[in-house]
C-alpha cells in the first residue's frame, strides 16, 4: 500500500491564489472592482496582479519576505492580496488607524523589506518609518497615488513633491514596468506562510498571526458555502481589508466573480446610496456597522434585500432588529485573526422564523455552530479541560480546532505554544456556554467576566439590557472594584444625538433593575459622549476599566 | 520561524464525516431522507450512521479495513457514506449493474470484509460469493431488509427464508443493536483511504480507485461552490450512489441539510413525478438521464426550474435544448472515478444567454474551466508534454492536478505511477482541445481517436452530427478498417421508438456530407434496436469496435 500516498499530482499546494486566473477566465470581461468612477474588469485584475508581482520580484522581494500595506479599501488594497503572495512573498496589512509608533513596531517586528502606501496615508508612514531604530534597515517605499479622478484634485501637489525623495516609485509605474504573462510563484508548500495580521484584540498587546496557503485557501471556500454566497455577487467593502484580510473575503470573491465596490471611507448615507446605485447584494462589518445604518434618521428602506454579515461582537437585539426592518438580511458569526475568518455563524433554522421578533434577535445574537471546516468547537472547564453541559448557563473557555486556524504568531513560540497546547485544542481567550441545541454563546472575552460576590457576571449580557433603554447609542459594562461584593458592573454610556433629555445614573438603574438579577445591576454608570474604541472599531473596555478603577471601590451595600 | 508549522490545533485531518454531525446540529428537526413514504430526519440519520457504524466496530471491522455495499439508492446506501468510514473502514460500492463473475472479482480484490446487500440483489451477491475462489475468506453479509410497506410486499418471503443462512443480520438490526452515542473514529491521517471505487471505465479493466478523507473533503466542498448549491435543496438521487460516491454530494448533501429523495430505480415519468411531489430542486445525472427526459412524449413543463448537473459524455445540442425548454436548468462538467467528482466544469458567463439556442447549447457541451480547487487543468502534446495552441482545434491529452485527485490504485503501483508521474501531472487518458477563451473540450476518449488517412476524426463531432438527424435516439461512432484509408469512421445508430419508417444508410450518409468534411463522414452506417452500454450507462465502444473489426475493411475508395 506504500503506493498510496500523496504525490506531486495529488498534493499541490492548497492556496486561494489560483482563484484569480480562473476569475479571469470565466468572469473576464465583467466588473471586477468599482471606485469611484474607475471600474476593472477581472482580466484587467488578472493583469495588474501579475504585473505587480512581476515588478516585485524585479525589486528584489523574495519568497518568504514581508511586504506591507497601508492603505483603505482601495483597488490597489484589493489587488495586493494577490499580486504580494504571487511574487512569493508574505501580505502584511496594517490596520490604516493605528498610530505611528505603533506602526513602527510593527514594520521592525515583521522585518518588513517594502511597504505600499496610500496617498492619504503617507504622513502617518512617513512619521512610523522616522520612529524605526537607526540601526533598521528602512523598508522600500512605493506611493499608492490617486488614480481616480473623482478623489483626485486635493492630493494632486503633495505627490509629485514628495515622490522623488521618499518613495522607490508609484503603484501604477510599477503596474506599467510589470509584465502581466509573468510566472506567479507558487508555495514550496501549503504550510508557506500567505499573511501577517498583527491583532489589535481588546485584552493584549498586538500579536502577528501568520496564516499559511492551506488556512487561507480552506477559509475562503468555507467562509462562501457557510453564507451561501452566489455566482457574481455586489459586495461592498464596508469591512476593512486589512480586517483579518476582509476575512478572507478578499480571495473569496475572486472564487465567485464578484463586483467589488471599494469605498475609501464611508457614512451611513453612503452606505445606503452606493447600495442602490451599485444593486449591493453583499457585506459585512463589525456590529458598529449596523448601528451606523440602523441610526439614520429617515433611511429609505431598501429595494431589494441585501446581505449582511456581521461578526466582532454580538449585536445587540435591538440593533439587529432595526437593520433587519429597513431589509437587510443579518447573518451572525465568530472568528478571530487567529482563524483568518468566521469559524462559528448564527445558522438560521426556517422554523425560527415564526418567533416574536425579540426571540428571533436573542437567537441570533448567539454565535451559533462551528462552520464545515471548523473539526471541532467546544466550551471546556478551565480546570478540568472537560466539556462544559450543554445547559445555556454553565461558562467556560471556548476552544476549536480546524484547517484554517494560523501557523502561529510570529517571532513569539511561548505565545503559540500558550493557545496551541499539547491537548490539541486552540485556546480563544474569550468564555461562553454551550445552549442545549448545540449553539455557541460568547459571554465574555476572559478579562470582561464581572465577578460580584462569587457570582460571574457576564458584561455582554448587561450590556444588551441597556441598549434596549431608549435612545441608548453604545454601552458598555466592566468591573469597578467594590468594598462588599469585590466587584460590581459599572455602566458606560453614550445617548443618540436626537435625544435632548437623557436620562438619569438612576434611570438607567432602575431600567435594569426591572429586567435583571439584582447581583446583576450595574451599580455605576458613566455617561460619555462617544465610548473610545480600538482601530478596529471595538469599544476598548480595557480604558473603560481604568476609568471604573480610578473611580475607586464603591461603597458597600446589600442589594 | 520553526514553530510556525502544523500542530494538532491546525491540522486536523480534513474530512468530509464531521458535516453529519453538524446536519443533526442545525437540521436536526429536518427531512434528511425520503423513500416511499418512508422519511428520516438529520437526526435520526445522525443517529443511525452512529448506530451503524458502532455495530461495525462490535462486528470486528477494524481500521482500514475494506466494507462493500451493494444497493439502488436507497437510505442505507446513503447511510453507509458516513457509516462505515465512521467506524474507520474504507467504503467501497459495488455498481449494482455488474455480473456476479465481476463482483466477485472486485470482493477478492478488494479483500472486503463485510458486504451490505438490498434484498433484491441478494441473489447477485450470493451467486458472486459462490464464485470465490475456495481458499478466499467469505465475507460477512449484511442484509439491507425493506423497511418502507409501499415497496415491502414481494419481496418478505425471500428475507425469512434466506437470513438464517446466509447472513449475519440485517441492516435494522444493526441499527437496533448499535450505539447512537458511539465516539466515532476519526481518521489517523487526511490522507487515510476513505473509499475504494471500482472504475468501469469504457477503455480498460475495472481498477480500484481509492480517495483519502482529505480528496473527499476538498471534492464535496468544491463541488457545492461550483454548482452554488444552497442551503437545504431538495436534491433527487437519479445518479447512482455508487457511481464516484454520487460524485460526492453524497456527503455534500449533508453539508448543506439537503432533502435526499432515494429511488430504487426510475423512468421518465416517475422522475416528473417525484420533481412534482417533493419540489426538487437539484438533481445529476448521465446526458442518458437527459436524454430520457427529453424524449417522453408529453412532458408537462417543470412549475419551477430544476438544476441538473450532467457529466460522463458531451450531452448532444438537441438533448441539451428540449431539457432545457421544459424547465431543466443543465450545467455540464467533468469528471473521473479517480478525481471523485467534477473537476472541470462549463461555468456559464452571462453574456452567452444572448446567443441563438443552437450556439448556446454548443458552448454549453464543452466541458468547461478547472474549479477552484482543481491546480491546474491542461491539455498538452503527448510527445512534446507542452500545452497545446488555444486553437480549439489542436488535439491532445488531458492532464491535471489537484488536492481531490485520488491516491491511487489498490494493489497497482506500476497503473498508479503511470497515470501519476514524475512531471506532477495526473493523464485522464482522454483528449481534448483548449479553446481561445480557456475552455476545455474533450475530443475523446485516447482510443476512440478515429485516423483516416493521417487525419485525427473525432468520434463524438461525427456522433454529434448523427444526434441531429430526425429520429436519432443514441449515436456512437468508431473506427473500422479501410484498405485505403487506414480507418474510416463506422457509425452505430438506434431510433425513437415513435420512427415508423427509419432511414436508409445512405440517408444518414447523405445528411452528414452536407454537413461535415468529407473525410469525417461515416462509410458505414449499422442500425440497432439499442447500443451497447456499460454499467453506468456509457455506450461500450470497445463491443462496437469489435463489430466494426468484424465487418472486415471497408472497400478503397477515394472520397
């Protein structure tokens, strides 16, 4: 039987690169991407891929390098996904809203050997490369410039100034130096690394997670059969491509042919417009997202329904059910940068539709299953590494295993090995409880658990309570130390602009009172004009809980 | 960089057995199977498999192990594609079309264990066991009873009689005895054998091709991509289980909740019916399937469309157009035993809708572009092993490679290496040309290459030009003697059984010289009630080619 075995035709590596000739082929002459008034055909894709990676590999990047990117959803974002793994070397996308001393670290840290940056965006890459220690050798530079008239007029000066000096040359000189025939280099194998995304996770410093060929190719296959997306799809890049790659989003609708509308930046009228000028069909977003969409003042509800994956944290109810109404239909999973996409979604059983609308929102704001690819999800006791009952209430570490999940973080073993251990599983740092119908339920990144008295709180579960207070805008809960109970909830929360009387600490209080456990009740609450978040668009509770601190512990009472 | 590598977190054999669990999961409460009127939930066929699989392992059946089974497509046929891998065996179906002497060839080859027999080919089984040699260990029968009352009556007599005999138990039995919360066996490796299928190809002697969990898994993914099957479709089984494992979607299926619609046997009419009855939305088939369709004689048109995926031969233009104009959406692709599922496929591009019926249904019988996880797909000179002008007309071999290919052939190193060697190429033994567009079209199978006078003919142009003369029902030409020319085309044609008076020979001759060049025009025409056909339905061409052989040469003559 020793004949059996992988071979040469049999093995080649799995990797999600190959998905671009075939668009080429079959989708040729249909729109690949639209940006303001530019639109791309998938063969003209194919060719400016190639031609990048050609160009690359004139410069001298190398299989194995890192290559970075600084740039919003722009065409050049979208087409590097390719055209850097094609030249062999590895994608390292910086999230556009970090600061530049952090980007420095980073590009020091990934030892990155050239960086694409975008028009708007070279100040801040200029500072973060002034910050590299004297002894780093400075990376490449090469100046993504506007090519769409629409966005032109106003950045038109600073590139022709600049470009002598600081960069090696433009996005499209490169395209127009490279050749579109070029030979695309393959992985030596399906564990070569693809991706570098440093985390920007709530609870700790940022991490590199290197992703290899294999993950990035098993995500995107399972990230489009887990929303059934189908042939030629219109999706809007309303998630950061930097965002776990679009959550592998990026290679995905090149799989399926899809038009990629590309915005810059965007608002809630934005949103709504390029919808109906464009016949959207797909998109996804953290859940601050549908809050901007479902908080327009007069939106038009949409045409034709669109779909709308969500992920990051859970929506709260009332925000699901808003965005719902206006006809968005609301798919809802989990992932981390660790898995490279949504290793849990919301599958949603028909006979749930016959539910009240608020048991319907409670359904699917749970995380839900383990996609196809995902071998196992379970929530096990910390201690004993046992399963957890399936009783919708016992909390515990939610632990996977599948294809996709990263090689490791880089340059960190400890760190790998500390969330990769001997017993198979991948530690998510966050806790949750398995419902009796098999359902994950986050409740908590491990840091966020309240605990009051003994009793575990969960602060995802405060939090829904108060956003369905009326004219709540964001909430979030975290400990504040307490003389009696150790700790206890303490409210943070920010009021839409139309509300013109908010209400009182008290009000809020009171409102949860009625609804909750007593141990349960936030004893504090802060109100704040804007709730400050991570670059990724999560509340950083990691402030708010500096914040409950230097309150100091609040005074004993038994409630 | 070294720990940047597998690890039990990230590897986990890929499989396609983990998608039932997630069916009881999700679609627990939903039809899983119907037959007759009998129907199972995914929970019960959750539980069922596990229940099988359980009492394999009591029976003895350890890993690697080989289990056949020899069934119609009937629930436990289905059943066993999770059942046996499940307690760690290799599956292997036994196309039930076979004669006792070829079962019995595949049992000792394969050195199966345990068969599961349906009881109304229990007489076959038994006449192949009786044909073993004498020093080969028997293996142990299973006897599938009927469990559904509206197929029962004529058939309960022979079961008493025979069980105690004969077999070791029934399949309910089994079920009844076995575990439902039995800790399945996951495979050691993504590359440990999951089936064993037996090739009845056109052109050689069966061969035992065998896939790991890793191709199966790849395979069922990528076929609900490139087909864009959604969730919960109602899929009726016209192809045969045991035919490439119903290319996968036997797993496939369960990957997406699907309805399973089993059927004994089926003609025309009750294939029209069940559409009706159950709402089916998904179906497969041989162009023979097609072609049944297509000539009932008052079809009623479908009330809403059906997808039907064919593959196996070029569906005829005048096929693919009166399926098509009753309802039928058909996609066309192709296949092998050894690649487990369609692995080329004819992705249909938009702007072809606005051509005239006769060019659609021309475009649409080529086989197509590789799917997204086929590596490459290619169609190169046999000598000089480079890739053929995208001409549509420079015929070569057919080549590829791709993470579903199989791992190869039971008991057969030298057949493997042949068709897996050194230049990473996996050769499909057929022929074809690349288009301008990047499109593949199979000429033919290497050996029905007819050459006349130094001229390639393809046998399946000639036959496609028969297929449109009035009253044709099959058409199959190859290659018979000619003093002159070498080879000459010999073309075999049966009618519809409504053609009162057929056509001369020199009719069908005349039609195709109006048609074609010369040279490709059959010198003799033979008509027959039926052609020949394989298990699976293909038309032998190796018993026409005898006959043709038979004729003697065909007499010079200068065309």
């Amino acid at each position: 039987m020793d004949h059996l075995k992988p071979r040469a035709a049999n093995s080649p590596p799995l990797t999600p690169l190959g998905y671009l000739e075939r668009a080429a082929t079959v989708y040729g002459g249909c729109t690949s991407i639209v940006y303001g008034n530019t639109t791309y055909t998938w063969a003209d894709t194919h060719d400016r891929c190639l031609q990048i990676a050609s160009s690359l590999s004139s410069c001298g990047i190398k299989r194995g390098q890192v290559v970075s990117v600084l740039a919003p959803n722009s065409p050049a974002a979208y087409e590097l996904h390719f055209a850097v793994p094609m030249c062999g070397a590895i994608l390292n996308n910086i999230n556009t809203r970090l600061d530049p001393r952090t980007i420095s670290i980073l590009l020091c840290h990934g030892e990155s050997k050239l960086v694409f940056v975008d028009h708007e965006l070279s100040n801040l890459l200029l500072e973060a490369l002034n910050l590299l220690p004297p002894t780093h050798p400075r990376p490449q530079v090469v100046l993504i410039e506007e090519t769409d008239q629409s966005f032109r007029s106003n950045t038109d000066g600073i590139q022709s100034q600049v470009l002598s000096s600081q960069y090696l040359t433009t996005y499209e000189e490169m395209i127009k130096k490279g050749d579109p025939k070029f030979n695309w280099i393959r992985p030596e194998s399906e564990w070569s690394p693809i991706v570098l995304n440093y985390t920007s996770g709530t609870t700790s410093s940022p991490k590199g997670v290197v992703h290899s060929h294999r993950g990035a190719f098993i995500m995107s296959m399972d990230a489009l059969i887990d929303w059934s997306v189908p042939k030629q799809p219109v999706y809007l890049w309303t998630l950061p491509m930097f965002h776990a790659n679009g959550w592998s989003f990026t290679w995905g609708m090149a799989a399926v042919g899809a038009t990629n509308i590309c915005l810059r930046k965007f608002d809630g009228p934005t949103v709504f417009d390029t919808i109906q000028a464009h016949n959207v069909t797909h998109m996804c977003g953290a859940p601050v997202v549908l809050n901007m969409l479902s908080n327009l003042p007069n939106p038009t509800p949409l045409s034709s329904p669109v779909h709308i994956l969500t992920a990051g944290a859970p929506p709260p109810a009332a925000i699901l059910l808003r965005t719902e109404s206006l006809g968005f239909i609301v798919s809802h999973g989990y992932g981390l940068t660790e898995t490279g996409g949504l290793i849990v979604s919301c599958a949603w059983k028909p006979k749930w539709n016959k539910f009240p609308a608020s048991e319907r929102a409670k359904l699917k704001a749970r995380q839900g299953i383990r996609t196809l690819s995902a071998s196992e999800v379970d929530v096990i006791d910390s201690e004993t590494g046992k399963s957890v009952p399936k009783d919708g209430h016992t909390v515990g570490d939610i632990v996977l295993r599948g294809g996709f999940l990263m090689l490791g973080y880089l340059k960190d073993p400890e760190g790998t090995s500390k969330c990769m251990g001997d017993d198979g599983w991948f530690r998510t740092g966050d806790v949750g409880v398995m419902h009796l119908d098999g359902y994950l339920e986050i409740k908590d990144r491990s840091k966020d658990i309240i605990i009051s008295g003994g009793e575990n709180i969960s602060s995802v579960e405060v939090e829904s309570m108060i956003y369905s207070f009326p004219g709540v805008n964001e909430a979030a809960v975290v400990a504040r130390p307490d003389e009696y109970w150790g700790e206890t909830p303490c409210a943070f929360v920010s009021f839409k602009d139309e509300v013109k009387n908010p209400p009182s600490e008290r009000d809020v209080i009171e409102y949860c009172r009625a609804k909750l456990p007593h141990y349960m009740v936030p004893k504090t609450v802060v109100f704040k004009k804007e709730l400050p978040k991570t670059s990724t668009g999560k509340i950083q509770k990691f402030v708010l809980r500096d914040i409950a601190k230097a309150l100091g512990p609040s005074k004993a009472s038994r409630l």
